[in-house]
C-alpha cells in the first residue's frame, strides 16, 4: 500500500506541499471548516489517522480500498451524508481512501461537535445507533444468525446448520466472463438456504466454522473472504448478507460490508445483480427469484 508521503507523479519535497493543502487537519476544523475539492483530488488515505467527521455538503465521493496494486472502488458517499464518524469515534486509522468524483464540498468537524450534532438530531442519531450496534456485532455472530438462527451460540462450537427447502425458485447465474466458467449458462438451482458463498480456502487459511455451498479459486491479493456472503430467509423474506468483508458484496446497486456500515439487504422478486469483492470485481452473478 502506498503511503501518502510516495505518491506516483510527485517528486520529493512535492507531496508534502499538496498533501498540506489538501489534508482536512489543518485549520480551525473543530469550528466547522469547510474545503473544496477537485475531480479526482484524494480527502484521505487508508491508514491515515482518523480525527475528524465530515460531511458532505456537495457532490460526491468514492471510497477505496487498495487491492493489489490499484484502489478498488467499494462504494460511494452522497450530499447530506456523514464520513469518518466510526474512526473518529473508534481511536481507528482510516479504513479506505476517499476521492472526489466530481467538484465537492466538505464541512469537517472534531468528533466533539459531530456528537453535539447528534444529540441534537434524531435522524443522526439513529443512523449512528445503527452503525454502531452493527460494528459490534462480529462478523462471527453474523455468520451464528445466518446458520443457526441463535446470535448466543458460537458458530466454532455450533458448527450447526439449520438448512430449509428454499421454498421459492432461486437461481444464480454468471454474469461476468470469470463467473461463467464457473457455472453453467442456465445457472445454479438454490434449493436448500441458507446458501454460503466464499472463496476457497488456503493453507494458512483457520479451518471454517461452517461447509460453504459455493466457493471460488481468488488469488492474492485476494477479493474475496473465506465466508463472503450467505442468501437467507428471514420470516419469510429473501435476504443477502455480507460477513463484514473487506471488499463488501454489491446487490443491485447497494453496497454490504464492514466499511460500507451495513451487512445485509432484501432481494425483491426478479432479477438481482450480486458482485462480491468490489464494484470491479469479475465475480458477477445474477440471482433470479420467482
């Protein structure tokens, strides 16, 4: 990963010039300082130190994740949303990269004025509440919910499923040149839910808590988690769900996974798009549901 102080295209002594202009830590950023950003201009970088919220006044930003040696777009921030809070909150470095997508406007603010805005907004509060309770909740006791239906068991010592009829006609098919040499033009009939979906793992790999239906040849750097997504019911209704992820898993448009701040989302009737490991992932499938 390169750090900020060895960008490609600056010399020596150039970087540190721009990356003063551009840092959101300087000036009276506890006062609600707000700075403009050009197309393409980086906010922050994985592994910078996490001290200040934003919030995005206009336009829009990309979140990335370095993969290999490239960034990997995993998701996107529109106007009106808040960025950084959980890092800020945490004591945590940055966990992915923020870029300008088009001319963009932040407010930044200590975390200090970011919970006094809190308190004095319910709306704020709630989605914060959320985010929080779905940090705490490890990736483990996701995976519990997902097999077992009982959050107070651990999965390592569970090692239980408890698969159903799907009930309902489900089909995964490709959707991308690597995904269909994987399954077949017509697809892959989900009879059986929960259905796991993750790659296969490797020797240094910790044996999993639970069989995966489906896993997948990844090389590193990998994409892919060992448990990356798992299609469930819930009371009667068709869920994905990420398992905190780097990468996330896209479905139709909306973004699962551990930076994303959410880890599941419902499947209407029809047809569904699922990319697991990144919006430029070649694992693309398409979900049919009847």
């Amino acid at each position: 990963m390169r750090s900020r102080k060895d960008p490609i295209g600056l010399g020596p002594g150039q970087e540190e010039a721009v990356w003063r202009r551009k840092t959101p830590r300087q000036g009276p950023a506890e006062k609600g300082a707000t700075r403009n950003y050009s197309t393409g201009e980086i906010l922050f970088r994985e592994g910078d130190a996490s001290d200040l919220v934003g919030r995005l006044l206009a336009g829009e930003i990309e979140v990335l994740k370095h993969h290999g040696s490239r960034d990997t777009l995993i998701g996107t921030i529109r106007e009106g949303e808040y960025f950084g809070e959980m890092g800020a909150l945490e004591g945590r470095t940055r966990s992915a990269t923020l870029k300008a997508a088009r001319p963009t406007s932040v407010e930044f603010m200590k975390s200090v004025e970011f919970l006094r805005r809190v308190s004095a907004n319910g709306d704020v509060a709630l989605d914060l509440l959320v985010r929080l309770s779905e940090r705490l909740r490890r990736a483990d006791t996701a995976l519990t919910e997902a097999v077992t239906g009982a959050s107070s068991v651990p999965v390592a010592q569970s090692g239980k499923r408890s698969d159903q009829p799907s009930q309902t006609g489900i089909r995964l098919l490709p959707d991308s040149d690597r995904t269909a040499e994987l399954l077949p033009s017509d697809g892959h009939p989900l009879k059986v839910l929960p259905f796991f979906f993750g790659r296969a793992p490797s020797e240094d790999d910790s044996p999993l808590p639970i069989d995966i239906d489906f896993t997948v040849a990844d090389t590193t750097p990998y994409r892919l988690a060992t448990v990356h997504f798992a299609i469930q019911k819930d009371d009667g209704r068709l869920f994905i769900r990420d398992f905190y992820t780097a990468f996330g898993t896209e479905v139709n448009g909306t973004l699962l996974g551990g930076d994303i701040g959410r880890d599941r989302v419902e499947i209407p009737a029809g047809e569904n798009r699922i990319v697991a490991g990144g919006r430029d992932s070649p694992f693309a499938f398409r979900l049919m549901v009847d």
